[in-house]
C-alpha cells in the first residue's frame, strides 16, 4: 500500500473515529497498519504515530502512559483472531481430520481479514521490543492452553495427559503461527500459490496428528 493510500485511508477513519471519540482505537489500527511491512514496533516513534492519526503527541498520553502500555494493546488486539480460530475450531472437532481443515480454513479466513495483527505478531515474536517479545509468548502459551483443554474433550485423546496434551497443542500452535509466516509471504492474488501453501499447511498439521493414535502417555 502507498504512502498516498494509507494516509487517504487513514485520514477518512480519523474523521469517522474522531466523531465516536474512539481515538484509542485508531491508534492502535494505525499502529498494525504503519507496522504492517519492514518497520519494527522498536522503529515506531510516538511523534510518527500521532502525525498519522492526526491528533498532538501530548494527545496519546490520554490513551496510553507509554510506548509499551500501546505495545500490549497491539499484542492483545492481534490476538483476538487468533483465539478466534479456536472458536471456529470448537464448532467441529470429531476427527483429526476434520481438526486439521477446521484449523487451516480457519487460519487463512481471519488472516485475510485481519493481516496486520497475524504480522504484528510474526515479525515481533523474535522482535527487538522486550515487553512486546514477552507479551506474545504469554498470549501463545494461554493460546496453547486453551486448545489443550479443546483437545482434552476429543474422543481419541481421553486418555491423554495434561503434559502430553499440552505438547501437541504447542506443536499445532507453532505450526500455525509457522503457516500464517507463509501465507503471508504470498501475494494477496496469487491463487495458484495459496492454493499449494493450503495443502502443504494440511499436511504439516496431518503429520503432527499422525503419531497420536500411537502415542503412549507416561503416568
């Protein structure tokens, strides 16, 4: 996106936001959308945020105390599709193979409607930022434990334990953290490539579940 476009996109929201009062939020849609590319959250400077969204510097202190407090907003902000996926994975999860088409239909719906939060989270996981670093391997591993009390509920894994249950869900979580790195990487009308990174994506999910009926929990 240009520069031209994003400030024209931005400055129609500002507007309409501005009439809510819903400044905090706009910030914070700012901010993914200016990170959403090579800058670093490290490389975002408040003079440069508030100069986008169109209000003074002293203006964001009325949102946030710092630049971190504004960090943890993006980490949270970007996690909601994530936990979603989750949502939509609960509604049908009688089979490992219906788990793994559930999970990659579900992961390629939100990024597409939410691409700068599953960037934020890419690029920033091994950031420079401390405070954001921390706050997203927190979020993954509550993202973790949320899908290991999901799979807890499936017939074929009841007699899993709670560390063994944990340990396949970090592996799916990675693993979609890993494909949301691809899919991202693939243009936005590149269908011939979406298409192939979709079944290479189930097949990576397919082999981490191959192993589970084999799998022998230690007591």
């Amino acid at each position: 996106m240009s520069m031209s476009t994003r400030a024209n996109k931005l400055s129609r929201g500002t507007r309409r936001l501005s009439r809510r009062g819903d400044t905090r939020k706009l910030l914070i849609d700012t901010a993914l959308s200016m990170l959403d590319g090579d800058k670093s959250f490290d490389g975002l400077s408040l003079r440069e945020l508030t100069r986008e969204v169109g209000i003074v510097p002293t203006g964001f202190y009325r949102h946030f105390p710092d630049m971190d407090a504004l960090g943890l907003a993006l980490v949270e902000e970007s996690f909601r599709s994530l936990r979603q996926i989750l949502e939509d994975v609960r509604k049908d999860t009688r089979s490992a193979e219906r788990l793994v088409s559930s999970v990659v239909q579900s992961l390629y719906r939100h990024i597409a409607a939410n691409r700068p939060g599953f960037a934020f989270i890419a690029s920033e996981r091994f950031g420079g930022s401390a405070t954001v670093r921390n706050a997203i391997r927190r979020e993954l591993r509550l993202v973790q434990t949320e899908l290991a009390v999901d799979l807890a509920r499936l017939p074929y894994l009841k007699e899993w334990n709670t560390p063994d249950l944990h340990m396949i869900a970090s592996l799916i979580v990675n693993a979609m953290v890993a494909i949301a790195v691809d899919v991202l990487d693939v243009g936005a009308h590149d269908q011939e490539g979406e298409t192939a990174l979709m079944k290479r994506a189930e097949q990576q999910l397919r082999l981490i579940l191959l192993g589970v009926p084999h799998w022998k929990s230690r007591r």
